[in-house]
C-alpha cells in the first residue's frame, strides 16, 4: 500500500462475479485501487473517480487471487500490488487489516491499540479507526470482514452484515458468538 500513490483521473475496472455477489475491481497505473460489493456503502471511494471498463494486470492478479480464495485457500497476499489512496492514517488502519490472518478475528479496540503504537501514542479511539475501516478502498483482500465489535458484536461492515457472516463462516471462523447489535451501523 502507497500512501503517496498518485491518483488517478480515471482508473480501468472489471466485474467479478464472486459466490457474496458482484464486485466491481478498479486499477490505475500503480496497482489495485479498489474492490467493492455492488451497492455497497461507499462504493468507489471519496474520490468518485471516474472508472472505465477494461481490464490491467493488476485486476487480472486480483481475479487470480480471487478465486483462490472462494476455493478456500488462504492465498498469499504479496502476489498482489495493492495502492488504495488515503490518508495517512488510514494506511496505518489498513495495514493493520493487512496483517490480520485468514481465519482470525480482532476487535476495533484491539486495532485501536496497535494504530496508537505504530503512530507512537498512548491510546487511540476504537470510534476513529472504525472509521477508517469503514471506507477501506479493496473489500475482502484487505480484510475489513474480520473486524468485530466488543463482545463480537458485528457492526459497521459496508457491504452489509450478510456478506460479512458469509465471508466469516467460509474462513471457518466459528460465529456462534457473534451477535447483531439493536442500533448497528451496517446495512
């Protein structure tokens, strides 16, 4: 991930039709900017940028990678050149989802915790990096699903909580704990 990655005034994109529902794949000259659910909130980003159909070479290794995974391999993330553009902190945030294994789970707290670190203070809001996980640019790859609330409650998953369970549940990740809070922020 570059933080100081140009942007683009226009990037190329391409349909995957994954077993979750149709995701849409965005490329500029760098590297994978985006990967969304249809629908989804926050779909293409704050930046709005216009995205003409085509394909790169880095939507052709996304796909790759794609398939693998819905397959139920863990593949290897470094077979992939990924640029999402934002702002520092939210790098910071998403490298955090990065690192977090295939199969596993972390809280926003536990994140909190470990932006606070990296960016050398003492603590860190759950609130602000729910934010900043919430307009992750490339769904599933950086892996916003494996975030959950306080006592697992599910909340805040952009594609909607459905699509969540479902990504969960094909990691194996037991979700028999999980829960869906009264007032949830996700559709």
């Amino acid at each position: 991930m570059d933080k100081n990655a140009p942007i683009a005034t226009s990037y190329v994109s391409s349909i995957y039709d994954s077993p979750v529902g149709q995701l849409t794949l965005a490329a500029g000259e760098d590297g994978l900017k985006g990967l969304w659910f249809k629908g989804q909130k926050h779909f293409g980003g704050k930046r709005n940028i216009p995205m003409e159909p085509g394909t790169s070479v880095f939507i052709d290794q996304a796909f790759t990678w794609l398939d693998e995974y819905f397959t139920g391999k863990n593949p290897p993330l470094d077979s992939l050149t990924l640029t999402p553009v934002g702002s520092e902190f939210q790098q910071i945030v998403w490298r955090l989802l990065y690192e977090i294994p295939f199969g596993q789970v972390r809280t926003y707290g536990d994140l909190a915790k470990e932006a606070a670190q990296r960016m050398g203070r003492n603590k860190m809001s759950a609130q602000a990096v729910g934010g900043a996980v919430g307009h992750n640019l490339i769904s599933i790859i950086i892996p916003c699903h494996r975030v959950v609330g306080a006592q697992g409650n599910l909340t805040g998953y952009a594609p909607g909580i459905p699509k969540k369970l479902w990504l969960l549940e094909h990691e194996n990740i037991d979700c028999s704990g999980f829960f869906i809070p009264a007032k949830s922020t996700a559709p």
